[in-house]
C-alpha cells in the first residue's frame, strides 16, 4: 500500500470512528434521575394551647413524610387572626374559638370547604401545686385569699373570652375584675401560676395537665360558656393546597387522635 494509500485510509478511519462517537452520544441519552419528593414546607398558625400535642404530632408527621416541614406559628387565636389578615404566611390555621375563623372565613381568607372541628376542651382553676387556698368552685374566687386571678387577655386570648363569660353568668365579674391580671396567652395564665405570681388562673383542662407545678382547684359549670372548640381549616392563601390538605386529614387519623386524647383533648364532633 503506497503512502497515499495509508494517509487515506487513516482519515476514512477517524471520520468513521467520529461518525459513530457521534452517533453513539445523540442516540443513548442518559435515563432521567428517579424522581424525589420535593421539599415541602407548611405553615401552621395554631393555638398556643395545642402546643405539646402538636409537638408530638409533628414528630410523628415527620418521620412518615421526610419531605414535608412542618412549622409552627403558635400564639393567642386573636394575634394570629390578625397575623394572617395582615398578609403573614400561614397554610393551616387551628384557632381555639369559633369567633376567629368565623371572621376569617367572612374575609374569603381560610377555605370553607376544609373546615373541620378538630378537638374540645374544658376551663378549670388551677392554684399552685402548695397553695393553702380552699377553693372548689368559681365562686370561691372571691374570698380574701385570692389578690390576684390571671387571665388571657378577653380581646384576643379565646380562654380568657371564655372564663369572662362564666365570671359573668355566675354573677362574679363585678366582685372580681379589679384583681384581674390580664396575659397575652394562655400559657402566660399558666406560667404566672406556677410561679405564684398570681394566687390563681383560669385556663384550660390541658394546660393543667401539662404542668407538674399546678393543681386544678375548680371545674367550669356545663353550660356556663359556650362550647370550647378548636375549628382547623386550610387558609386560601396557601401555595401548598394539597400538602396542607394532607395534614388536616392525618390531624383527624387514630394516630393523633391518641395524641390529642392523651394531652386531654376530646375530639371535635
């Protein structure tokens, strides 16, 4: 074979072997990755009151659904009401009273389609785990010994709402008012109880329950308030329908409801 003869057949070569290179790559395309669960993040504006309930929710959640984050906003029903009115982020909104998601849903600002009553609740007294005070019903409330009473702010706290409402069907408002020491929530109630800042609070039968510090010293009288119920719904701003959705559900599943039961819940009929 002549010189000209080699070159040749050498460039016929690569020409081929860079056909078939190219070829090869347009023609093999790489096989897509599988598929993952997007990260997923929902806001949830709850009542302080479901605190540890919802904190063990959360870690049961979590351990099914890796990819969703679930972030609390946790405060008095009427400051979250506000907080979700002004814009701030919220997927899920659990009041501890009707009244704030009634407004809420009169302002098209939570989905009426997902509301749900989630859970009750009773109101008790609670006196600090030492106290001497002889108190056994709301009326006792009055007797010397009692200096101070904390209560959840009425304009904004739904326990404080609800405790003004029997103080005042028992006939005690009036003889009790002036020793009022109003809180920003119901867990402050508890807190300036177990502290003995106050000789007494009214708050709610899981809050007491959550405490080692307090005693519960009295029972609110059936029909002395209205009906201590802690409505869920999605709200209309959310941007993560079908997540938030999910969650409502599984709030409602045998699973939480054994948690909720078990912080001294009864669930919502």
């Amino acid at each position: 074979m002549g010189k000209m003869s080699t070159r040749l057949f050498v460039v016929l070569a690569l020409a081929v072997a860079a056909i078939f290179s190219l070829v090869g790559c347009g023609g093999e395309k790489q096989a897509p990755p599988a598929a993952q669960a997007q990260p997923v993040e929902i806001n949830v504006s709850a009542a302080v009151s479901l605190k540890d309930a919802l904190a063990e929710i959360q870690k049961n959640y979590q351990a099914k659904n890796p990819n969703v984050k679930l972030a609390y906003n946790l405060g008095a029903s009427g400051a979250l009401q506000k907080q979700i009115e002004q814009g701030a982020p919220a997927d899920i909104f659990i009041s501890a009273a009707p009244k704030q998601m009634n407004e809420l849903e009169e302002k098209n600002l939570v989905n009426k389609a997902t509301r749900k009553n989630l859970v009750e609740n009773k109101l008790v007294v609670v006196v600090p785990k030492e106290s001497k005070l002889n108190i056994a019903k709301y009326e006792d409330l009055t007797q010397d010994g009692v200096k101070k009473l904390a209560l959840g702010e009425t304009a904004t706290v739904p326990a404080g709402q609800y405790a003004q409402q029997v103080l005042q069907k028992l006939g005690l408002w009036d003889a009790i008012k002036d020793r009022v020491v109003f809180t920003k929530d119901v867990r402050t109630v508890l807190a300036y109880t177990e502290t003995g800042n106050v000789e007494a609070g009214i708050v709610y039968k899981t809050d007491a329950i959550s405490s080692d510090k307090v005693k519960v010293a009295a029972v609110a009288p059936e029909g002395s308030h209205q009906p201590i119920v802690y409505p869920v719904a999605v709200t209309t701003g959310t941007k993560q329908q079908k997540a938030a959705e999910a969650f409502v559900e599984y709030l409602f599943s045998a699973e939480s409801k054994t948690v909720f039961e078990k912080h001294g819940f009864t669930m919502g009929k």
